[in-house]
C-alpha cells in the first residue's frame, strides 16, 4: 500500500501535465513546421521575427543553430578556404621566384586571409576546439627564437604543441616582415634556397589549409547535424556552448589578446610587442575593426555573405527572453559595439605605436571593450540563464 | 506549566520505530550523497584542485587536506553506513556530523543550503536516541528500544518545520510575488523540457502561479504536516512539490530526496513499523540467499532505560531557539539583503536569487600609481570565481590574498581595487563594489560592510 501511495502522485502529475498540454502541442507543431520552411527556402526572408510574434509560441531555438551554421560559421570557414588557396597559390609563386613584385603579392594575400580568419576565431567548437585550431592559426606573439630553429635545423613538426607558437598567421608576420631589416633583405634571405625560408613559409600555410579542411569537413560530415539538434539548455548543448565560446573569445581573443595585454592592463608596463601581427606594424588595427565586424554580424545574426540577410541569433533570442523589459540588452549591448568600433577607429593603424606614443588611449578602448563584457557575461547570461562553462556543481 | 514541560520531557513517548526509520532513510540518503559526490569528481574539482579556499568567519583555521581529502569522504561513507544499519549509533553519528561539516567549512564556495540542513539534522540526531531499535546495536547488546521520549522526534519535526516556514516567509517579498523572479528566468529557459517547456515554461502566468504556489506551499506545508487529518495530503503535495524542483532544477541535487524521506517522520509510527518489517523481510532473504544464518532484528528483550544525554533537551531547545532568530539577523544590516547578502545564509533562503557577477581586481602601487588587473583564472577555478563575483565577502578575502601573493612576489605600497558589476533577479548589471576604496583596508567581521555600493531598486518584503 505505501508503494501505491508514493507512486501515484507522480504519475497523477504527469498525467495532468500531459492532458492540459496536449492542445498547445498540437498549436506549437505546426508552428514549428513554418519558420523551419522559410530559412529552407534561403531566400531573403529579412525580418527576424518568424518565430516569435505570437504569444503561444517558443522561440525557435534549432533555427537559430540552423542560421549559425548555415549562414555565418560554414560561409565563414569557406570564405577563409578560399582566402588560403590563394595565399598558398602567391606563396608557391614567391619561393619559386622571389621579386619585390610576388612578395608584395604574398603580403596582400596573408593580410587577405587573416581578415578572413577573424570571422572564424570565435567558433571554437567541435573539431576546431579539439585540435586547439585557434592556437595554431592565430597564437602571439610568434616564437620568434623557435621559428629560426625550426628552419636552420629543418627537423620539425608542425602538430607538436611546442610548435604551436611558430606557426598561423603571426608567424607568417615574422616570415615576411621580420626576418630582415628592409623589404630587400627580406627577399634575398628568400632568394637563397639553402637558407630553407621559403620552405618553411610554405609549410606554415599548408598546414594552415590542412588544418582548415579538417575542420570543414567534421562540421559538413556528421558535426553540423549534432550540432543543430542539440537545441537543449544543458552545459553541453550547442547554444551554450558556443555562446559561452562567443563571450569567452569577447574576452580573451579580442578584448585581452588584441588590446588588453599589449596594454599593460595585466602587466606592470605596456607590452607594445605582444600586437596582432606585430612586425607587419600596420595591421594591428584593421584585423580588430574586422574582428569587431564579426562580432557585431555573429551577435545580430547576418549572413556572412549577405549582410542585409539577417535570421535568428542572440540578439533575437535575448529579446525574445526580455521581452517584458523596456530597457532593451540588445540594444546596448550594439550601442557599446558602435563606441567600440569609433574608439578603435581613432587608434593608429599600428598599435604597437599607439602604445608607445601614447597609451591612454588604448586604455581607454579596453575599458569602453570592457563594458560590454559586462553587458555579455553578466546580462546576457543571466537573461538567457546560460551557465558559465564549466563550472559544474549542485545549486540551491 | 513548568510540570507540563518536566512532563512531556520525563513521561511522554513515542515509537521507537519513528526514529529508526528516520535514522535509517537519513543514513542511506547520506551514504548516496557521498558516493553522488565522489563520482561526479567534485572532491577533485572543489577541494582539491583550487589553490585557494574562501572560509567561513571564525573558521580561517580549517585546512585541507589535499589529496588526504578522499580520506574524510571515506570515513564520512563509513560513518553514513553505520548510521543507517545502527552500529555504533552514537559514535558514527557524531564521527558523521564532524566530517561532513568540516568538509563544508573547508570552502564555503560550495555552500549550499542543504549541506547546511545536512550539517544541523546530523547534529541533532547526535542527541537522539536512534539507535535503539531496529539496528545492528540491538544485535550486539541483545536488547532493543521500544520506546523514545517525544521530544526527540518532537525536535527532528521542529526543525524541518523551521525549513520550511522560513523558506516560504523569505519568498515573500516583491521580485518573488510580483515580478515573478528569479522563477521567470529560470522557467522560460527551460524550453527543452518535453511538452511543457516550449508553452507553458514560456508563459508569465504559470511564472506566477510557479511563485504563489511554492510559497504558499513552504508557509502551509508544516501546519499541514502536523495536523493530523491533513498530514496525508500534504505528504502528497511534498512530492509533488519536490519532484517539480527536481524535474525544473535537476541541479539541485539531493535536496528533493531528503525533504521527502524527512518529512515521512510526520507519519503515524504505525507506518514506521510497517516499513521497517518490510526493510526486515528484504533483509532476511537476502541472508538466506547469502547464506548467512537468519538475522533476528527485533529481539524481544526489552530495555526500560533509554540512554541518551542527560542535557539533550535543553541543548536542542537551545539550539532550535538560535534556529529561529538566526534567519532575522539580517533586519541588524542596512541595505537589500539579497544584493549585499549580509546575513544571507544560513536562513533557509532556497533558490531565491539569480546572481550574475563580473570582478575584477586592480592591483595598484599606491605611490607610483602604476596598477595591473589580475587575471583571476590565475588565482581560482571557475567556480570559484563564479561565486566569488558576486558575494562580498568573498571579494573582500580574496583582495586580501591578492594582496598577501603580491607582497611575496616583492611587490611595494599594494592598494587592490575592484572593477564589479553584477546583476540580481533579472534587473540590469550595476556596479557592485566601490571601485575608490583599497579593499585592504577593509576587514571581514559582522559589522555592515559599507564598501558595497546600494542596489539602485527596492525589493518589499520580509
């Protein structure tokens, strides 16, 4: 009898939950038939209020993952593809004949594919996350000292991780911009074959585009579907992982990488030498304007290849959740993207230089970066009650 | 008056078998716990991989064990495991108490209500006289319990009737009745809860109704499981209750399973027996099918003298009394007290705020002026600076062991600011700290701490 007794009440409430919903399943079925056919269609379905005008109706978590997938990380990716076919393409050309004509042809390819490479950071899921992708395309600064080693001793692998830092992007930086005092200096160490520079720089690439098509393939093989059915509100469901990757490269690879740490923020003095490509000096601040842009475009959800595309994303969602709030997150959270954009805007084009001529300024831009930090991480979480990653314990 | 009270204290009895199955089902529950724990790597990840612990006021002086920790889990299993077959009674049940709250005073990172409930009912029972009836203790000695005065059961009521009646007052107040939060947050996020996630999780009404119904629940819920035509039902709403927040708040974790076996104490001893016969039964077949020679649990010697301490009842009364002023100490603080948490704890105050935080520490040579922000990912774990961001005291302590490492590290005229921000109950994230006043200046103790900044809001209630 005390084992009915416990039983039942269980049962009788999932048996009322059951009765009472069976109506509004039936409602939400259909709707989600709707949306679902309209990101299908890929046409310019502008608006970004499909799902969620009527009442009845959840947001429509599983097209936003479809929109993140589909319009912004897989476009970004082969965008990024395409860039490092080329730079592979004036690269094999420039070793093989090394002119100030083919060099400056590299140089613009590089920088080509590291504007490319910023819309791709932030997704550090999956594959991209496992083979530590980022580190290897985009560490700095460049072990300069290992990078000379690498090349004089020729015995190297580019996959161990103490080799981490003498490849991607900043390492190319050193191999183009660094490894001579003037451009023709430069070439001649290019020019002498024995000295195995142009071997190296091509490895670096290569490995890049190997690295590159690993990570496409995993997401366009099995990935992409598991990813976008995993529509839960768990610490290992999709949304919040790579929300938690949006704000956690917010953080670190833009706020801290780009402009807080070569700015002494957590140091005792500057450290104008740690920039993003730093020994090409002037590029410093159009790879964060851009990666600003990919942040903005990420957060807002437009198609990479079609801005005026714009489908379901966090914005969306956290209005969605705030709906009953008159101070809108979303538009805050925008408002600090425009101030960011304007005081990056002001910066020198080298900030290495900014640094030194005056660092305040940089100063000032990582504390207007960090105000929307806060807005992310504090705000944002909270409204869309996504938990910070990994930290797992019981809650009361 | 004063014969009434030598009376219910010398003369009135109740079921040994009330507090058997208490002992029992509290036992088992712990000895779960424990293994729930292990298994989920949280003594790796809480106590042994953080550099750094954030401790309880008053109680700097408890280490850690590092990897030595494992051992007072395992002591602790083993005291929960006597405790529930009887062996020992006495001795494994304060050996249980002591380990199980050291463990929580190593870090108060990991405080959480029911690991306070745990700490106070083992401390309790150590009073009790559970031991005396249906147990291995019976076995040894050969005689058993029949009888135990009321108080002692009395007293276990008592205090899960506390639980829950300040946890229903403490819901009200303003965020919880009238804006429905924490609850609207939390609910509408859980959209991928089959059928009811994706409508009725996603409607402000049932985020009211969720509100009015918990705490009228919590306020009733003790009167009812008193009263004893209504005990039934309201052992009915306790599950129902219960499995509610375990299905929302799977993160939660024991919580829901001990309120439940607990509140069974309220039960005619009637069905105590019952279900220790049945307990009993299960027990005697499997000595048959281990072989082992048929165990005679109830033996039929009675023993007249019940054994417990002399100055039980009014040590418990004592402490019950501190149990229910504790939760008002906040009314002593100005201020929100769910924003600066002065006085928070300890008051049975469950799932009532959703907290987010963000702080940081600026580290400042106060006569050169130059300063860094320290990377807290250097100095705690995840969790820790998830909890840290937002409770005062531990940005206070923290501060300090900035200060003290940064001191080691040779460096001169250390002021350490913060840069805080943090959200509460849906509103927006304000800043949370003064950001002008040098922490180390500050020291923790009960008095009002005036460096936190006032919430920009009012929240009514009690």
């Amino acid at each position: 009898m005390k084992k009915y007794s416990l039983i039942t009440p269980i049962l009788a409430i999932f048996l009322a939950i059951q009765c009472s919903s069976e109506m509004e399943e039936d409602i939400q079925q259909v709707d989600n038939t709707t949306p679902a056919t309209s990101t299908d269609s890929d046409t310019d379905n502008s608006s970004s209020d499909n799902s969620q005008t009527d009442d009845t109706v959840s947001y429509n978590h599983k097209n936003m993952l479809i929109n993140w997938v589909d319009n912004i990380i897989l476009p970004s990716l082969d965008n990024f593809n395409s860039s490092l076919t080329v730079l592979k393409e004036s690269t094999e050309t420039f070793v093989n004949a090394p002119t100030s004509e083919t060099f400056s042809k590299v140089k613009e390819d590089w920088l080509a594919s590291f504007l490319k490479w910023q819309y791709v950071e932030m997704f550090d899921i999956g594959l991209a996350e496992e083979i530590y992708y980022k580190n290897r395309v985009n560490l700095y600064p460049a072990n300069v000292n290992k990078i000379e080693s690498n090349i004089s001793d020729q015995n190297y692998d580019l996959d161990e991780s103490v080799n981490f830092s003498s490849q991607g992007f900043n390492s190319i930086d050193y191999l183009l911009f660094g490894i001579g005092e003037n451009e023709e200096e430069i070439i001649l160490k290019y020019s002498n074959e024995n000295l195995n520079y142009g071997k190296y720089l091509t490895d670096v690439v290569e490995k890049m585009i190997s690295l590159t098509s690993d990570v496409r393939s995993s997401w366009n093989t099995e990935f992409r579907e598991s990813f976008i059915n995993s529509t839960d509100n768990t610490a290992t469901s999709s949304i919040n992982k790579l929300v938690n990757d949006f704000i956690f490269y917010f953080e670190k690879g833009y706020r801290a990488n780009k402009i807080g740490i070569p700015a002494g923020v957590f140091s005792d003095n500057p450290l104008p030498d740690r920039v993003e490509a730093y020994y090409g000096k002037n590029y410093s601040k159009i790879l964060a304007l851009e990666a600003t842009e990919a942040i903005d475009n990420f957060f807002n959800g437009r198609s990479i290849n079609n801005l005026e595309n714009t489908d379901l994303s966090i914005r969306d969602y956290l209005d969605y959740m705030e709906a009953e709030k008159e101070e809108k997150l979303s538009e805050k959270i925008n408002n600090q993207l425009i101030k960011i954009k304007d005081k990056l805007s002001e910066l020198n084009t080298n900030f290495s230089q900014q640094i030194t001529d005056e660092n305040l300024q940089m100063l000032i831009t990582y504390d207007v970066i960090q105000a929307n930090v806060v807005f992310l991480k504090v705000d944002m979480l909270q409204s869309l009650n996504i938990s910070v990653d990994y930290a797992d314990a019981d809650g009361d | 008056m004063g014969k009434r009270i030598s009376n219910y204290l010398n003369r009135k009895k109740s079921h040994a078998a009330t507090l058997a199955f208490f002992r029992i089902a509290f036992g088992s529950l712990m000895f779960f716990s424990v293994i729930r724990f292990w298994s989920k790597g949280w003594i790796e990840s809480l106590y042994i991989k953080p550099n750094f612990h954030f401790k309880y006021f008053g109680f700097e002086w408890v280490e850690d064990f590092g990897s030595y920790t494992y051992i007072l889990f395992i002591l602790c299993l083993i005291s929960s495991l006597f405790v529930t077959i009887g062996f020992k009674y006495r001795i494994s049940i304060i050996s249980f108490f002591i380990l199980f709250t050291y463990v929580e005073l190593i870090d108060k990172t990991t405080y959480l209500n029911h690991y306070y409930l745990t700490s106070c009912i083992s401390f309790i029972m150590c009073f009790l006289p559970a031991g005396g009836f249906f147990s291995v203790d019976n076995l040894i000695r050969g005689s058993k319990i029949e009888e135990v005065p009321s108080w002692a059961v009395d007293s276990l009521k008592f205090f899960i009737c506390i639980v829950y009646f300040y946890a229903g007052i403490a819901k009200i107040n303003s965020d919880w009745l009238l804006d429905a939060q924490p609850l609207s947050i939390w609910l509408k996020s859980k959209y991928d809860l089959p059928i009811i996630g994706q409508t009725l999780l996603q409607q402000k009404s049932i985020h009211y109704l969720a509100s009015w119904f918990g705490m009228i629940y919590d306020v009733c819920i003790p009167f009812l499981l008193l009263y004893s035509r209504t005990k039934y039902i309201a052992f009915f709403f306790v599950i129902i209750f219960h499995v509610l927040t375990k299905v929302f708040f799977p993160a939660i974790g024991m919580f829901p399973y001990i309120m439940i076996f607990g509140t069974v104490i309220f039960f005619d001893s009637k069905i105590h027996i019952i279900i220790l016969n049945r307990i009993e039964r299960i027990v005697k077949k499997l000595s048959v099918l281990l072989n082992i020679k048929s165990i005679e649990l109830v033996k039929k010697n009675y023993l007249n003298s019940i054994h417990y301490p002399r100055f039980a009842p009014l040590f418990l009364s004592i402490f019950l009394l501190i149990q229910v002023i504790i939760p008002f100490r906040y009314a002593l603080y100005p201020g929100e007290l769910f924003w600066n948490e002065q006085g928070y704890r300890f008051s049975w105050r469950v799932m009532l705020i959703e907290k987010r935080g963000d702080t940081r520490f600026k580290v400042k040579d106060s006569i050169s002026g130059k300063f860094f922000y320290v990377r807290n990912e250097n100095f705690l774990t995840p969790f820790q600076i998830k909890q840290m961001s937002f409770q005062p005291d531990f940005i206070l302590e923290y501060a300090h062991y900035l200060g003290e490492h940064f001191e080691e590290k040779g460096l001169k005229n250390i002021q350490v600011f913060t840069d805080s921000f943090v959200a509460l109950n849906g509103r927006s994230s304000q800043r949370f700290i003064n950001p002008n006043v040098d922490l180390l200046t500050k020291k923790e103790s009960f008095l009002n701490k005036d460096w936190i900044l006032p919430l920009n809001d009012e929240i009514n209630g009690l």
